[in-house]
C-alpha cells in the first residue's frame, strides 16, 4: 500500500533512505521538497512533543533519582524546601522488577489483557458475522449492539457496580428470582476478576464488531461466489476467504485493542477499585496507587510507568516485526 | 457504500436462508442486544424511581415513575453550567482533533518524507502511554503554561489522547481514497493544501466522521485529567461534577443515574447521527492503517 | 513580625507565580499588612463536605462572612472529599490551582504540613481562642511544635442501633461489650427475622476492635509497629468470630459502607457502627423517618481493655502559596469561631471542637449533639504523623481478605506490619 505516493521524488525511497547526508543543501532540498508534509504534521508533533515527550523525558530521568514528593526542591510562599534528591541508577527498576508484587501483577494482566482481547475478538466477529448478513431490523440490531460504546466509560463502570452489587444489584436479585444464591460478584477475588473482564468485554465488543463488520463488508462477493461454485462448505469459506479477508483490519484491532486492555484503568479503578484485597489490580492500577498513596513517590511511579511503556514497546515492536514479515506493515 | 451493495443482495439471499437458520440468527442478535443494552435500560427506569428505590432487593421494573431525581439534578447542582462546559470542551477537541489527525493523516498517506516512521512510531506509541502516571508531570507542565483550570489546556490534553489513534485511522482512510484524484486536481493547478481540502475531505466523510466521533467521546467522557485540572466548580466538566453523586461515604444512585442519562443522551445522540459512517470509516482505516 | 514576613512571602509570591485564578484582584495584602485599610481579597475554599446535603449550610455561614467583610470575595468550591486530597497535593506542588483555605481531614495535616503546603498559623487571626478548643481534635492541626490547621467539626465511631428491633429480641440496652454485641446479634437474628450486625469493611473501622484489646497500629513514642502485637490480633480476632459466628452478616466488601448504611436504614439490620457525619442520612431512611426515637446511638461496646474509637473529623488549613494570606486567616476565624460551629452543630448534627459551642441554644437544639456525648468521651486520638494517609491502605486491604476468608486474623496482621516497614523507615516491629 505504501505505492501511494503523490511526491514522485520520494516514490519508492523509504524514510530509512534519510541516512544520506544531511548537510546545509541537503537540509535546504530536503525543506523544499518536504515542507508541506511537515507543516502538516507540525500542529500533531508538536502539542505530542511537548506534552507527551516533555513528560516522557522527565518521567525517564526521575525514574534514576530517588526524588519523592519530599525531597524534590519547591517554593510554596513561606516554605522553601531545598532540593535533597540524588541519582541512583536503576536501583528503582531493580527494587520494582524483584519485588513479588510485580510478578503477580504482571501476571494478572497478562491474562486480563488476553481474555479480554480474545473474548473482544470472538465476540465481536461472532457479531460481525451475523450482522453482514441481509436480513430484516439490522440497523436495530446494530444500533443496539453498539450501544455500549457511546456510553461513556466511566457512567458504564458505575452501571454496572450497581448491577453487580451483592446486595441490591438486579443481577442477584434475578438469580435470587430463579432460585439460585447470589454470587458475591465483586467480594470473591475469582468473580471479581471474571467480573471486570465481563465488565471490559461489554465495553469493548461494540468497537472490535463494526471494525470487523467494515472489513467484513470490504471482502469482494465475488470470491465467495466463485468458491461457492466450487463446491467449498460454509466453513471452508470462512477458513480461506473470510480470515485472510480480515487479516488487515485484525491485526490493527488487535494491536490497539491489547494496548487499550492493558492499560484499561476506568474499568478496574471504578468497578472493584483493585480489590478485594488487591486481587483485580492490574500494572496501571497499581502503579497509580504506588503513586499517588501517601507522600507521592515521583521516582517510584516514574519507573513503573517507563517499565509498563516499555512493555508495550517490546510487544508492538515484535507484533509489527511479524506483521511486516507477513507483509501487510509500513 | 458497501451497505448498499448488501442491500442490493438482500432479495435474494434472504430466500435462500431456511427458516430455522433465520430463527436462530434472530434469536442470537436479540440476545446479544439485550445483553448490550438491558444496562442502559436499567440505567434509565432507576433515574426515573424515587430517590431510595435503588435500596430494594427485588426487581421492579417500575417504581412510582418521578422525574424527581432530573428535576433535582437540575435545579439544584450546577448541572447546566457542567453541561455548557462539556459540550465547549467536547466541541473543541472534536474541532481541532478531526483538523489535526485529518491533515497528519493525509501528509503520512500520500508522502513521503524525512520522518514519516517516526511519526508513526510516534501515533502508536502515544497511545501506549499510562495516562494516570502522567497526570502530575501534565499538571505541572500546564500549569507552567498558565492553563490550569482553564478549557485550552484541558482541550490541548484531550487532543493528546484523540488524535493518535484518529491520524492513525484517517491515514489508512486517505489510503483507500485513489491518488488519482490527486493527480487530476494537481493537473488542475490546485496545490497539494488545495488537492487535499477541495477533493479530498469531501471524499473521506466516513472517515471524519468516525474521527468526529472518537474525539467527542474522549473528551465527553474523560474524568481523570478533568479531574485533576479543574479546581474551580464552575470549571467542572459533567463527568466530575458527576462525582459529587456517589462516593465512598454515599450512594444518590437516584441522582447518579438521572445524571448519567444526561450525559450518555447526547454521546448517543451524536453516535446516531455518525452511525451510518462509522462502519465504512471504521474499516477503511483499520484495514489500511 | 509575621504579618511583615507574609506579606513580603505573598509579595514574592505574587510575582512569582503565573496565576491562574482568572481575574483575581491580587494586590491586597500588603495593604493590609499596615492594618490601616479594610481586608479585602479573594479566598478560594474547597469544601470536601457533602455538596447535596452539608453544603448549603456552609455556603449560608459563607454569605454572613462576606456582609461582615464585604470587600473579601469568597469562592466557595465544593471538591468530593475522595478526591481532594490527591487534587489538593497536585496544585499545592506545582504552586497553581490550589485553594487558599482547605477543609482538611484532620488525617491530611501532618502529611501537608510536612511538605510544607500549609501555612503555620500561630499568632495569626486564624486560632483565636485556642483554649476553647477540644484537646484532641485540636492536636490533629499541630506538627512539630507549630499550629498548621485548626479544628472544624470532631467525629468519631459509635454504635448505631434500632431500638425497635434490639427490644423485639430481648434487649432493652444496646451492648456495652464485644461479648454482648455478639450475643445481641444473634438474638436480633433468630428472633425477629432481621439481620443483627453489618460490619463496614474498612481500615478505619477496624480500629475500635484493636482499640478494644488494647491494640493500636503504632505506638508513635516508642516508634514501635504494633499491628501485629498480640492485643491487635486479639481485637481482629473478635471481628473474624462476629463473622463465622454469623453475627454479623456476610459483608460486602465493594460498596461496603453504602450497603451496610442501606441495610441499617431500610430496617434490615439491626446495628451497625458510623458516625455523626451519618445522622441525617439515617434519620432519612424508612425506619426513622417518621419515628427518629428508633434511632439509638451508644458508645461502641468495649473489648477486654477498654471501650475505644477513633478520633476523626476536618480541620481549616490555609496553603502556604496562597496569595490573600490575611483574607485567608480571617475567613478560617470566621468559620471556625463558636458561633459558626454552633450553626453548623445546630444545623447539621455535626459535633463542635469549641467546648463553648456546645452550650450555645443553637447547637443544643439539636438532640444529636447531646447524644453523641457519650460515644466522644470514648474517642482515641490517633497517630499525627506524616505517614499517616499511607496506614489504610494496607490495612483495609487486609480486612478485605479477612472478610472474603481469604486470611486469618494472625497473618493478616502480619502482612499489615511488612507494609508498615516499608512506609515508616527506621522504626522497629
């Protein structure tokens, strides 16, 4: 796709081929050449750059100190308080990476963030498949389906503490009303857990579904006709036409659907608060917490939020790397 | 566009269908919808219940239907003052973020330029960050620029957030769109702005508007930054005058919900004028992107 | 001496700091650090109380303020209390968006003081007639020897029942110990068809159970981590058998307190403990509305040592960075003197930390007042130190495992203290 290319120039030379030499005429060409691309990306790269990179750098030399809310220099009217921070190499990587709670914690991310993706995906293909068929009150079906996603998150997170609430929440009184005992869904460590995947996956189905249901729709009918004519089963179909079909719009969604999960905090913050007890608490929830509890450990949160950046690096760096080889990737 | 292609097809595939498999596809979408929206609707019979009913253990469906808990929402917080600046803050960021990620979409779809990895690298990685460990050092950062309780920089730290994945969308939207129609404006004399503001946009309708949308509800919906950047009330946006409600020490679940159907009314009624875009926008972005 | 320094700080400030109170008229306290002129000035307050039902109250004492000091504005902010604390720390640090005065838990105090976020308010307007003040709650505002906030409204736990319900089972007293209130709930349970006990899964009300024994989370004077020491085990102990007893029922640990405050209301359960913030919810809930002498409070019941319950409550503080110190202190007099409290205590139910306040005809027309006497009298002062805000959180999410049966009593104390050794460096188990 990358054959797009207005400027002819520049056809067919990837950014990489910038290594040439960037002297004084070169920069001038290069001015000339470029000047409308980059003047249409300035407003972006710049309100990014200033507020996600400044932080970002910041964020990345404080994570080498050992400054604290205590220690770090400020003037507030009467009180001046010296600096007392001092650099101390990756001592707070090392005490995060070893300590117990980090392991758990990255654990139980790991799985929310794969249960819920896959159940997004399932779902939401599941849902895709059925609404590209003609059929009647499909807009019905579909405005009502993607309902969810115009809820904004955090009145949907509130939604549904009350639903899932022990005592007064409908979901226990409509088990009570069958006759089974309710279920402490949020104040069991095993259903609170199953309870806010159930809660994301709510939330996140109705975007999975009409990306899916696009890519659907972009399929060409002829290949299924053509297929049909050849005798394939329905499932054959799905196998060799509807999967490779998709392959595009997946991987994208996937990819920002596992960044999205894995930082979901609204979900866990507003339904169970990361409890009981700590259980449902996933890597931003509990960074935060580490944050933000107490006399604010600035150092501290900044390594936790440069080792979660970095996680989710590493994953897209590698997810890219094998998309590109599959080549469907820039 | 492909949505009238199915209902071309419609007639004749229909017929094909045997009546057990329509049953079951019925039957599988009318419980996915309820699944989908029976929160939603408990959401509105509560705000319509008196002020405790929420308190009841068993299910009733209607309880004394009153509009008390809107006419208290509405009358005694400042809830219109909430509502004016929600929709100025979602306003905004919708403007500015479909004008920013429509004119990084376009340049990073049809050049190629010294940077242009970068930038994408840049839009995805953006959207990895932990928003809630970043709060302090934005704070600080605005509040060295002077916007601290002020909407510019609760709409500049919105942007951060929509446009990423917004440009990211619009590229691959821009993508789909043939270059030909490029070349016959730049044979026509229009400038590459010219090209891209005449002939393009007017061509990429689903993709704005799904832009339109994902930005409104960022910034509709946002609690954590509005939160911690607006100290005046009367610089509240919904979402944190909402917080007044239910907290740890109390529970106004009538209050709550009345107010929640306030705010999710008009994230709905923005999503049903969108909606027959979103699908088409949706697909061609994330297919190409 | 004082007013010369802070005004000269204001004066620094002012032309430090890149205001962003949006049409601000800035320029007065050095005005009035000659005392020639009238005060006059902005003063932003966050109110954390409840803004549906407490606030009101608190903006009528605020117009009074301003037709006495006509040329001070007022900018009443009402900020929910669960998230003034994390917003106040964002804006004091940074130097922008911080109110003038705060209403502080008095647990925030030390913490604020520490960082140097508070102003001291010694020999300033703001502590008039310190003496007046209630020992305890008035020693929330102090921190290393100098006064930092000064005390608002003192609460503290008590035992709530329904007398209706705790007859129909045979008794006509609410329980004075733990043994009692063990056997109360029972009987309320097989007798009238109600629940006896719901317990609020919370660190803070974890306290008078290891108060009881005997117990406390630190032993502040010897620096000593005491949470896992043999009287708090034995006071936890207590709550694990009110819950395998199933004297107390089943609690929920999401939306703990809103659940447990429900039940007690809609007459389901027969005691629970809360506070005085709790009086006029509960006088609004079905089984009080219209007979409020069904609503009982006593003191909680007494372990094997002692019958004992937190000291809470809100202080006045004013931010060091703020820019109308003068106008700040004045305004804190204002609504903290006798008067104001009694109005507020008159008002609201909410218990005064002027000893003259509670003799005023306005706040003794309220009945809460004077029942909430005898549950005070038992209230323990707790640690006022800076670590203080981090104590809870460990605890409360013990007592969450503790409830789901996750842990006993013993190694959930003990993991209570490895948490304490890590957030109170240099003192010993």
């Amino acid at each position: 796709m990358t054959a797009q290319v207005v400027d002819g120039t520049a056809a067919g030379t990837p950014a990489r081929g910038r290594a040439r030499d960037p002297m004084r005429g070169g920069v001038g060409r290069a001015l000339a050449r470029h000047w409308y691309a980059w003047a249409m990306c300035a407003p972006v790269v710049i309100v990014t750059l200033v507020l996600v990179g400044y932080p970002l750098a910041r964020g990345i030399y404080l994570s080498l100190t050992d400054a604290t809310e205590a220690t770090m220099g400020r003037t507030i009217g009467m009180n001046v308080i010296p600096s007392t921070y001092e650099f101390v190499g990756l001592a707070n990587y090392t005490a995060i990476v070893t300590s117990a709670e980090f392991l758990s914690r990255l654990g139980w991310t790991v799985v929310w963030t794969v249960a819920c993706v896959a159940l997004h995906y399932g779902i939401g293909l599941g849902l895709a498949l059925l609404l590209n068929r003609p059929m009647r009150l499909r807009s019905l079906y579909r405005m009502l389906l993607v309902l969810p996603w115009a809820v904004p998150v955090f009145v949907s997170a509130f939604i549904w503490r009350y639903l899932l609430n022990g005592e007064f929440g409908v979901v226990n009184a409509m088990l009570r009303a069958v006759g089974f005992a309710g279920i402490s869904w949020l104040d069991d460590p095993f259903w609170a857990k199953a309870s806010v995947i159930a809660v994301n996956v709510w939330l996140g189905v109705p975007f999975m579904m009409l990306a899916l249901l696009g890519g659907l729709q972009a399929i060409p009918r002829e290949l299924y006709e053509a297929a049909e004519v050849d005798g394939a089963s329905p499932w054959q179909r799905f196998r060799h036409i509807t999967l490779p079909g998709l392959r595009p719009v997946s991987s994208t969604v996937v990819l920002l659907g596992t960044i999205w999960t894995f930082n979901q905090f609204p979900v866990i913050f507003l339904v169970t608060k990361g409890g009981p007890g700590g259980s449902s608490e996933i890597l931003v929830t509990y960074a935060y917490r580490q944050a933000f509890e107490g006399i604010r450990n600035y150092s501290g949160s900044a390594a936790w939020g440069v080792l979660i950046l970095a996680l989710l690096v590493v994953m897209a760096v590698v997810y890219r790397r094998a998309l590109r080889r599959a080549g469907e990737a820039w | 566009m492909s949505v009238t292609t199915a209902r071309g097809a419609r007639a004749a595939t229909r017929s094909t269908r045997s009546r057990g498999a329509s049953v079951a596809l019925h039957a599988a979408l009318v419980a996915a919808s309820l699944v989908a929206a029976f929160p939603v609707a408990w959401l509105v019979l509560t705000s319509i219940k008196p002020r405790d009913a929420w308190q009841s253990t068993t299910i009733q469906i209607f309880d004394n239907p009153t509009l008390a808990n809107y006419v208290q929402v509405l009358t005694q917080t400042a809830f219109p003052r909430w509502l004016f600046n929600s929709l100025l803050v979602a306003a905004l960021t919708t403007v500015l973020g479909v004008a920013m990620s429509a004119s990084t979409g376009y340049a990073v779809s049809r050049f190629r330029f010294p940077g242009f990895r970068s930038i994408m690298w840049m839009l995805l990685i953006t959207q990895m960050f932990p928003v809630a460990i970043l709060i302090v050092p934005i704070y600080n950062l605005l509040a060295g620029l002077g916007l601290i309780n002020q909407f510019p920089g609760l709409v500049i730290a919105y942007l951060t957030s929509a446009v990423p994945f917004c440009a990211w969308m619009m590229k691959g939207y821009f993508d789909t769109v043939p270059v030909e129609i490029d070349e016959a404006g730049r044979v026509d004399g229009l400038t590459h702005f010219g090209t891209f503001w005449r002939l393009i946009l007017p061509l990429s309708k689903p993709g704005l508007a799904v832009a339109a949308f994902y930005s409104f509800i960022t910034a509709w919906a946002e609690v954590a930054y509005a939160t911690a950047f607006m100290t005046g009330d009367d610089k509240y946006t919904l979402a944190v005058g909402l917080g007044q409600f239910v907290g740890q020490h109390k529970a106004e679940w009538g209050l709550l919900t009345a107010s929640s159907v306030l705010i999710a009314a008009p994230a709905a009624v923005v999503f049903l004028l969108v909606q027959r875009h979103l699908v088409t926008g949706l697909t061609a972005g994330a297919t190409k992107a | 001496m004082r007013r010369a320094i802070s005004a000269a700080a204001a004066a620094a400030a002012l032309a430090l700091a890149v205001s962003a109170c949006g049409g601000g008229t800035p320029e007065q306290p050095a005005a009035t650090a000659t005392g020639a002129a009238e005060p006059a000035g902005q003063v932003t307050w966050w109110d954390t109380s409840d803004a549906t039902n407490e606030g009101p109250v608190f903006q009528e004492l605020i117009k009074d303020f301003q037709a006495k000091y006509p040329k001070i504005k007022v900018n009443y902010v009402n900020v929910p209390f669960a998230e003034a604390q994390n917003k106040f720390k964002t804006a004091a640090q940074s130097g922008s968006g911080a109110p003038d005065v705060l209403r502080a838990d008095v647990g925030w105090v030390a913490e604020f003081a520490s960082l140097g976020y508070l102003a001291p308010l010694d020999g300033t307007p703001a502590v008039d007639k310190p003496e007046d003040f209630l020992a305890s709650p008035a020693s929330s505002g102090k921190f290393n020897g100098k006064t930092y906030a000064v005390p608002q409204v003192t609460d503290t736990l008590g035992l709530l029942y329904n007398k209706e319900l705790l007859k129909k089972a045979g008794h006509d007293a609410p329980p004075k110990t733990f043994a009692e209130l063990k056997q109360t709930a029972l009987d309320v349970k097989s007798k009238t068809g109600a629940d006896g006990l719901a317990l609020n899964i919370d660190a803070y009300f974890l306290l008078p159970f290891i108060y009881g024994e005997g117990g406390d989370l630190l032993d502040v004077s010897t620096k000593k981590i005491t949470v896992a020491a043999p009287q708090a085990v034995a006071g936890v102990k207590v709550v694990e058998d009110l819950i395998t007893s199933g004297a107390a029922t089943k609690p929920a640990i999401q939306d703990s307190y809103n659940n447990a405050q429900a039940a007690f209301k809609e007459g389901k359960v027969a005691m629970i403990f809360n506070g005085p913030w709790s009086n006029t919810d509960n006088l609004g809930g079905k089984v009080f509305k219209d007979d409020p002498d069904n609503f009982g409070i006593a003191p909680v019941p007494a372990g094997s040592v002692k019958a004992g319950a937190p000291t809470g409550g809100h202080d006045y503080a004013v931010y060091a960075g703020s820019q109308n110190l003068d106008a700040s202190y004045l305004f804190v007099q204002f609504m903290d003197s006798a008067e104001s409290q009694a109005k507020i205590a008159g008002k609201l139910g909410l218990l005064p930390t002027r000893q003259s306040a509670y003799t005023m005809p306005e706040a003794a027309a309220n009945e809460m007042i004077g029942r909430w006497k005898e549950p005070m009298a038992a209230a323990v002062e707790r640690p006022w130190i800076p670590e203080a805000g981090q104590l809870f959180q460990p605890l409360v999410e013990g007592y969450q495992k503790l409830a789901a049966g996750q842990q006993g009593a013993e190694p959930m104390l003990q993991g209570v203290a490895k948490a304490y050794q890590g957030l109170l460096k240099g003192w010993s188990l």
